[in-house]
C-alpha cells in the first residue's frame, strides 16, 4: 500500500500507539490501514453418492478441478457466501447446508469455510469461472488434480465422515509447502 483510501496521502508502515503490529498508517490523515484475512466460502454439494466439483477456467490453478468456492463479499453472510459461489460456478442450487470445514491458510492470509450441501436438482452446467461441472463418485474423484489442498483435506474428511455416518465440524490450520532446500 502506497497512499492513503481516506486521503490520498503517503502512507508509511509502523507500530501505531497501542497496537502490537506493523500497519499502514496515513501521516496526514492519521487513518490505520488494517488488513485482515480474506474468507473463501464454498459447499461440498452432493447428488447421492456423487459429489459436484468444478474445473477452474480461471487463475490460480486453471484446469484443475475443485470444490465451488470463492471470495466472501462485504455484506453477506458466509453461508450466502457458498450458496452464491456454487450459483455462480456450477449454475447449481443447493440447500440444507451444514458447516463443515474451517481451514486456516495463514501464510496467504485466508480462511476457507466449507459447507457440506444437497443439491436441489441435477440442473447444472458450467459457469463463467469453470471449464466444465460433473458428479464424481468417491473412487472418481482427480485426487492428482485438486486445485487447492483445502478441497483435498475437505474431501478426504467428507469421505471418512460418510463411512462413520458422522460429520463433525473440522478445523485445522494448512502450513505453507515446504520449499526444497538450498545446495
């Protein structure tokens, strides 16, 4: 961040009074600049045995498969969040949705909510951001190409949690990938 969204002004970066933590604050203005966390919302939409999953036509990870997931806008609340997101990627209408997966991914400065979601028909197609939508059945599923290692952990969870019959509210905290080392 160069200039102050209040003002206009130069911003620097420094520890306001009271604050524990380096921010950009407007020397003019005075205004603290904070950044937080961006949420990604989504659903596990199921049809049956079958869960729907979406080739992304889109960066990061263009042609790889995922769950339909995306950025939380201001103004709405994380469930509307997933249901928009599978609107928009699937052209899917789910319901009866249940929280399911929380993941921190504090090294991009991201939490990814997962909601665990019927879908209301087999009335689907691909939108704008995805290539193309199918149903995988659990021994279908591109392990090798999920986009994001959130829809693998929610994956494998949802899996495991069928075969117990039991769907526990998962949270956990992804680590960067560890880089190879220098030689």
């Amino acid at each position: 961040m160069k200039f102050c969204s209040q003002c206009g002004n130069p911003v620097t970066q420094r520890i306001p009074e009271g604050d524990s933590r380096l921010r950009f604050v407007c020397d003019t203005c005075h205004t603290i600049h904070y950044q937080n966390p961006n949420i990604v919302a989504g659903c596990v939409p199921t049809w049956g045995s079958k869960v729907l999953l979406c080739r992304r036509a889109i960066e990061p990870r263009r042609g790889y498969w995922t769950l339909p997931a995306g950025f939380m806008e201001n103004g709405e609340t994380v469930e509307q969040a997933a249901v928009r997101e599978t609107a928009e990627e699937a052209c899917a209408r789910v319901r009866n949705l249940n929280i399911y997966t929380l993941i921190d991914v504090p090294h991009i400065s991201q939490v990814h909510v997962f909601f665990r979601a019927e879908l209301v028909d087999v009335d689907f197609a691909a939108g704008p951001e995805s290539l193309e939508v199918q149903l995988f059945e659990e021994a279908d599923i591109p392990w090798d190409e999920l986009a994001f290692r959130t829809v693998g952990r929610t994956l494998e969870y949802f899996y495991a949690d069928r075969r117990a019959e039991d769907y526990p509210v998962r949270s956990e905290s992804i680590p960067p990938l560890a880089q190879p080392a220098n030689t």
